[in-house]
C-alpha cells in the first residue's frame, strides 16, 4: 500500500505525534489499533504554537488521517497547566508586529493547520489537559469532541490583546453556545469560562476531575459545583467562587496533585464507542455534522485572512508588543479612544508609545 503522508518519515520537532493503545469494551488493548495523538510539545509557554509548531500539526493531523489502524487522532497538550494559550505573543511580537505581509502569509499556514483538522478522517478528541485560550480555543473547537480536565478554563483574549478571534471563535464559537453568550466571549474577553461552565453551555463532551486530594479525587474546588439557582434566577453552576469559599477553594487547590489518568480514561472510553461503529458509517456522519462548522469557516477564512494581516499595522501591532512589555499587557483603551476620537493615526509610533502600559517594578 502507499504511503500518502505529505512529507514520509518526518522527524517531528515541535508536536509529538504517538500510537497509543485503543481499548475494547472490556478494558483490553486491541491488537492492530490504536489512537494517534497529537501533543504540541511547549510546555513552557503554555503550549502557544509557532510557525514551525503550525507546519507540523498540519503533518501531523495529515498522518492521522492516512494512519490505517488508527481509530481516533487525540489532540492535547503536554503537562497539565494548559491545551494551548494559542499564537505564540512573543513571535507575534518580535516577527510579525508591523509585517502585514509576513503575517498574511503566517495566516495561510494557521488556516491551513484549521482545515488539516476539519479534514482528518478519523474522529478528533480535544483532550482539554489545561487552559483553552484565543487560538487554542479556536483550534480546539475544530475538532469534534472535546473531553476537558475539570480545572481547564475557556474563553477568547483577541480584542484585549489587538486582535479579532477570527481564526474560528467567530465561525465556531455560537454553533456550540449561542450568539449571546458567543459575543460576549468574544467582544469583551470578560473572564474565562471553568470546565463546569463551558459543559454547562453545550461546548464539551465530559468533563473528568483531576485533582488528587488526600488521596481522593476532587472537583475543581475554585468554582460552585452544586446544580442551583440563585436569587437573581442566575443559573450558579460552574461559577467562580467568592470571598471565604474561594479563599478556602485555593487552600484545597495548593494541598492537591494534579492526575490527569482519570481525563485519560475518558477519552479511552470515548475512543472505545466511536471504535465500535462501522468506520465509514461514523466517517460519513462526522463529515456531514463538520458541514456547519465549515461553511462558517470557508465562507470566512480568506477575508479574515486579509484583514488580520493589516491589522497587525495597527492594533495587533500595540496589543502584541503591549502583551510581551510585561506590567498589565494592556494597553491604555480609554486614553487610546481618547486619541483616536481627537484625530490621532496610527502612522508613525506617537500613537503606540503614548498607550503601552508602563513596566512592572
């Protein structure tokens, strides 16, 4: 048979692509199948993919897909701290900052790496190890499941940080939440969604605790787990917690481990019922449920392309520069829209230098 990979016999550098072991519904390991997972491999950085990173994911998922005893490709992240804090801010902020077209040909490579997703012909499980953040988020969404840690936080960080989610939050987000709650998270990158929360909201499969107390496992003790309503009629549920429950939810969270076997068995069990459908019946199925996914995603992708590239000119330019000086990593908005209002322009670097935020002492 041949061998359809893209590039045969790549090294991979910056992901770490694995067979590991599919299991039958006797817990057993089933001989000539397997997972193929797929770990970016940048721990350090909380995941954040590089140009280099994007190029080998789109191998990568491309490997699965060709991988004939594979059942599932498994996207994750190494550690426990996070899946991926997205594009990597300190390449975005030394490479890319005021290089419109550089950024514009960058931006071909992560749409390509969105596609490689939404193409792969196996059934692709999000495992959520740790935070889902701005283009984690988006990449994540364009797999078809996603099996969360109970500690990960969700959400979206563009319009902070100089940029729009346009690499899938705005094309992906809505389908899995709706549009209220989609444009919040969106536009005003209000605070991060708990795992609770976003499995609440529709945006997960299961959610599996991981924090290791005294020897027992433990839900996330920084939000309300309990299934109520308050006074307000607001739904609690997944909610940070406040004031001497929260103080008390941290002293929990530093006694704690982290132990991620029991997010691993979920995704095994999920892996295990995909594993036993009939292949292309499934393959079909998953295809034709993407459609909604991608017919936001194709009608989009190109247009916010373009103007992702120019905006890196202006607001990508500040807000990434902004995020890398350190002290808030934001810039000043109100004097920002002050300036604007009055008639300052982006052009030369009056504009930028008057609204950095001032180093941390």
């Amino acid at each position: 048979m041949y061998d359809h990979d893209l590039v045969p016999g790549h090294a991979f550098q910056h992901v770490r692509v694995e067979r590991r072991p599919v299991y039958d519904p006797r817990g057993e390991p089933v001989e000539g199948l397997h997972n193929v997972w797929i770990v970016l491999d940048n721990e350090a950085e909380l995941n954040a993919y590089t140009t280099d990173t994007i190029k080998e994911v789109i191998l990568a998922f491309r490997h699965a897909s060709n991988d004939r005893g594979a059942v599932c490709a498994v996207f994750t992240g190494a550690g426990s701290r996070a899946f991926c804090a997205g594009g990597n801010t300190r390449e975005y902020a030394t490479r890319y900052a005021g290089h419109s077209g550089e950024y514009r040909q960058y931006m071909r490579l992560f749409n390509d790496m969105v596609s490689a997703i939404l193409a792969c012909d196996k059934p692709v499980i999000c495992r959520v190890n740790g935070m889902r953040v701005g283009g984690g988020q988006e990449i994540g969404m364009a797999c078809d499941f996603s099996v969360a840690s109970d500690l990960a936080r969700f959400g979206q960080v563009g319009p902070k940080h100089g940029s729009a989610p346009d690499g899938g939050a705005t094309d992906f987000l809505h389908l899995y939440v709706g549009i209220e709650q989609a444009m919040l998270s969106c536009t005003t990158a209000a605070g991060l969604w708990s795992a609770h929360k976003a499995m609440r909201l529709g945006l997960l499969t299961e959610i599996a605790p991981v924090l290791r107390v005294d020897g027992e496992l433990v839900p996330n003790p920084l939000v309300e787990t309990r299934r109520w309503i308050d006074e307000r009629g607001q739904i609690v549920y997944g909610e940070p917690l406040t004031g001497d429950a929260l103080a008390a939810g941290k002293a929990t969270l530093a006694r704690g481990t982290i132990d991620l076997s029991s997010l691993d068995r979920a995704v095994d069990r999920l892996s295990t019922k995909l594993m036993m459908t009939f292949p292309d019946c499934c393959t079909k199925t998953i295809e034709t449920l993407r459609k909604k996914k991608l017919d936001h995603w194709n009608a989009n992708k190109e247009q916010s392309r373009a103007w992702l590239s120019l905006n890196m000119m202006t607001e990508a330019k500040a807000g990434f520069r902004a995020f890398e000086s350190g002290g808030s990593r934001e810039v000043d908005f109100i004097a920002l829209r002050q300036r604007l209002a009055a008639g300052a322009t982006w052009e030369g670097s009056d504009l930028e230098n008057a609204i950095m935020p001032r180093p941390a002492h």
